[in-house]
C-alpha cells in the first residue's frame, strides 16, 4: 500500500476522540465513519490526499468536507477517506486595497465575518456563522446581501482549486474560465445539487463591498391562530419589496407549550438608526405578536449569530429538503401550514420538525444570465427548507419521507402555479434528485466539462455527474 506523507494529520479509528470528534456533522444523520480523515496543512496536502486514495486497490472513496453544515452525507464516508478542509484550512485575509478576501476552503462563515467585521468590509455569504464557505459557495449561496448583490456565486472572483489528477489550478473567468464556470452552481464534490464533482476549492477569493450595516434584525412571532393574517401581511409586504430587505418565516413549536406558531425573521440593510425596520415592520408590529425582539446589529458577524439562541437545544437527527417557488402564493404557503401542523401533530419525537421559507428580492440574481454559470436557475424565485427533526432513532424515517413528501409537493404545487417547474434547490438536496432537475439546460455543457476534470469519476457522491466523453 502506498504511503501518505504530508505535514498534516492523518486520523484513522485507531486515533481514538480525535478521530470521534473529526466525524461529527451539524447533522447526527450525516456522520459516517471513515476509513482515513486527512486533515490537511497546506494545499500539497490535500493533492496528496487525493492521489493516495486512488492509488489503493480499490480506490477510495473520497469526501470533502467544508463545515459539516449540509443536511446529507455528502462530506462523510463510510471506510473512504474525508479530507477534512474544516479542520485546518480557515485563514481568511482581506486585500490591502479591500475590493476582495481570500478564504481557505474550510472556513466557516463565521470566521469570514470575524475578520471582515474588523476590517470594515463586507462579502456575500451565509446567514449563520457555522455553514461552510465551501459547500454554501459552490452550491450557489443565498445570502443576506443577496438581494442588491446576487448569489455567493455571483461575486466568487477566482479560486484555487485541486483537481482529480492532484494538480492545483487557479480559475478565474481568464484562467480555466470552464471549468470557473463549473464550480459555480455545481458543487464540486458530486454534491448537493450543486453538483460539484470537479475538484476540491481550497481557496476562494470573494470581491469585497463597503460595510451594508447596520442590519435591522430581529423576531416577530404569532400564534398559529393568525397565520392567515400574517400570510395576508406578508403577501403585501412582498409587493413592495426592495432589494435591501429580507424576510424569513418560520413554523415551528416553541416550549413550553408546543402549540403552532410562526415567525417572521427579518434582515435590512442600510437599517440607519432603525429607520428601515421600522416602516418595513410597522404592519407586522400591528397584528400584535405575542413575541418581538427587533433591533439592529453593526455588522454581519452578529447577524450570523441571531439563530444561536433558538437553534441550541435543536434535535441533531436532522433532514433538509429544499424547494424552489416563484411567487408568495398565500394558497401555498397555508397548505405548507396544515401539512406542516398535520405532521408535527403525529409524535412528540418529530415535534420539532420546521419549515423556513427565505424570502431574498430576485432583483440581482436574475441579471445574470441562465447559462453565465452552472447553477441555471435566474428567473425570480425564493427557497423554503423543510427540516424534518427527530429526537429519536425511531422517528427518522418519518422525518425524512415527511421532509421529502412536503418538498416534492411545494415543487409540484409552484409548478401548477406558475407553469414553471424550478427543479430542485442545488443547497437542500440529498442526492437521489436526478442532475436535471438541478442543472437544467446547463447539464451537457457539465458532463462535457465532467469528462475533462473528472473522467474516471473521482468524485462520485451526492448528485453524481455522468462524465460525457466527445
Ligand atoms: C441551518 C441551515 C441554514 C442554511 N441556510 C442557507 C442559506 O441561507 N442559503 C444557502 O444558499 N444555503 C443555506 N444552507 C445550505 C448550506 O449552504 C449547505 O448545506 C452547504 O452545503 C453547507 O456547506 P458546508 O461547507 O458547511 O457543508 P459540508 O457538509 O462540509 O459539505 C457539503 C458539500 O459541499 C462540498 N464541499 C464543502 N466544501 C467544499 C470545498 N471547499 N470544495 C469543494 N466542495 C466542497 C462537500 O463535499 C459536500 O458535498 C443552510 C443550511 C443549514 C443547515
């Protein structure tokens, strides 16, 4: 068997709580025990790593792993080896000029924002500190600042990235420009509906924008009893949205009682003195919710630290399935509702079961065009993630046919809507979804650019890419 030298760390089961530790997820479900976890120094490592499980007979799988924040087992293994990115590889630096940041491709999004916060920058990343860059990035990223700067993706200005055959390319829309277009939108690991399946991004490099603080913030939660009255508030609120603001809601049942109720999770750019949360939330005051904590953070770093509280005590047995819908349908939302009370009324195992629809204005990202990227998807829409939780062995099953049922339905229900069927949201996927419903009309191009980087289809799990030889 050929040895793995490299300066980093090789954990194997034999390592004891350090190779316990290094397997877990955000997710219970999405931890599998890995044969190696290589946790690399430097970027020759990672090359090394990738070399050395192709060279044993049979060749290993291979898993990367970025902040263990997805909702399927695409960054573990079972016996493979996991290049453990998020162990080692966070160093995030600002340009001294401040029009960009370099980021490792193991750092979390929280560390992206300790840094950017002191440097007086801002970039377009992930809602919450612990998602990773790099699974976020690469399956398009949907951010706070989504709405006047688009996608993650949108405002990636190159990346290094360590290819199936162990090299180490830049790309950029000059260097590589293919295969620059293939990693965005299409995660890079056979992935979430991103798709990925070209190689390992060890580095991003994201432009840089002049802090879009302070951020209005917040929770406005109702009694299930209004939900009508709060589709009703948002439905109007959503025709007069600008691109600086954005609505979360969320069903979920809060102790002590466990009854039904809904939130609204509001972010606001440019919230000067409160000014904008003010006149955006000033209807939303009016239908009297039983729970309000409003105000305003400096910067993205305390943003991403606004869920810390209600996420603590979360079940970890956890299933996300994404869904795509065009427009704030109130028939569609209320039948999200009664399904979702309908299922979390079933046990006290699956209770904590949730849906979050994020409501970001499509104004930036529909002007890039469908095929300027991987990810294809540039028509107006919005995401919901529907969470099937479990405090049980027992109740998995359940929350995952349940996640899958309610997901496939939005899907279905937006479609007749609509007269568009938006496939599926490339973050949320669990890896059945067939490519193309995630890729659409881009998926050719991709197989193409799959048999180039990939040929012999190093990385093969999530949603795998047939490579399409000429
Ligand atoms: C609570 C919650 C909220 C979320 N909110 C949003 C949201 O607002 N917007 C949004 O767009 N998404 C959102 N997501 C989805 C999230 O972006 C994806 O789950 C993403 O994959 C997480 O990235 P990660 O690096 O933590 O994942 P990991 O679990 O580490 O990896 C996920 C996938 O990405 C691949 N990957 C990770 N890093 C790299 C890399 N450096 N190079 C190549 N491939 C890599 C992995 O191989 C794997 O296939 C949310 C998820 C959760 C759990």
């Amino acid at each position: 068997m050929t040895t793995l030298n490299i300066q980093g760390k090789i954990l194997t089961p034999a390592s004891g709580e350090a190779y316990t530790t290094a397997l877990t997820r955000l997710s219970e479900l999405s931890q599998l025990p890995a044969g190696y976890i290589v946790q690399p120094s430097n970027y020759a490592d990672v090359a090394a790593a990738v070399k050395f499980a192709q060279a044993q007979s049979p060749p290993l799988e291979i898993a990367i792993k970025g902040g263990g924040a997805h909702g399927a087992t695409w960054a573990s293994s079972s016996g493979g080896l996991v290049v453990d990115l998020g162990a080692t590889l966070r160093n995030v630096t600002v340009a001294s000029d401040k029009q960009s940041v370099v980021v490792q491709g193991g750092a979390l999004w929280g560390d992206v924002y300790e840094v950017t916060a002191k440097e007086s920058v801002d970039v377009v990343g992930g809602p919450l500190w612990f998602i990773g860059v790099g699974g976020f990035t690469t399956g398009g990223g949907y951010s706070p600042l989504g709405g006047e700067r688009g996608l993650a993706i949108d405002n990636l200005l190159s990346a290094t990235v360590v290819l199936a055959d162990g090299r180490i390319v830049k790309t950029s829309k000059d260097e590589e420009p293919d295969l620059f277009w293939a990693i965005r939108g299409r995660r890079l690991r056979r992935t979430s509906g991103g798709g990925g399946q070209f190689g390992i991004v060890v580095e991003f490099v994201f432009k840089a924008y002049p802090p879009q603080g302070p951020y209005g913030v917040g929770v406005l939660a109702y009694p299930g009893t209004e939900i009508e009255k709060v589709i009703k508030a948002v439905k109007d609120w959503k025709t007069t949205q600008t691109p600086a603001e954005t609505l979360g809601i969320n069903f979920s049942r809060a102790p002590p009682h466990f009854q039904p109720s809904v939130a609204l999770l509001p972010t606001i750019l440019h919230d000067t003195n409160g000014e904008r949360s003010a006149k955006l939330l000033a209807p939303f005051h009016d239908l009297k919710p039983v729970f309000e904590k409003t105000g305003t953070v400096p910067d993205l770093n305390m943003v991403s630290h606004g869920a810390d509280g209600s996420l603590k005590n979360a079940p970890r047995r956890v299933v996300i399935r994404g869904a795509m819908f065009s427009d704030f349908y109130p028939e569609l939302v209320l039948a999200i509702w009664q399904k979702w009370v309908a299922f979390t009324e079933t046990s006290e195992d699956v209770r904590a079961s949730s849906v979050f629809f994020d409501l970001m204005s499509s104004k930036k990202l529909v002007e890039v065009g469908a095929a300027d990227t991987a990810l294809a998807l540039r028509v107006p829409h919005n995401w919901v993630a529907v969470q099937g939780k479990s405090t049980t062995d027992a109740g998995v099953a359940a929350a995952d046919e349940w996640a899958k049922s309610l997901s496939g339905f939005i899907r279905q229900k937006n479609a007749e809507l609509s007269g568009k069927d938006l496939g599926w949201f490339i973050n949320m996927c669990q890896g059945e979804e067939k490519p193309e419903d995630i890729f659409g009309d881009n998926l050719p191009r991709l197989r193409k650019l799959k048999a180039k980087y990939d040929p012999q289809n190093v990385w093969s799990k999530g949603v795998a890419l047939a490579p399409l030889h000429e």
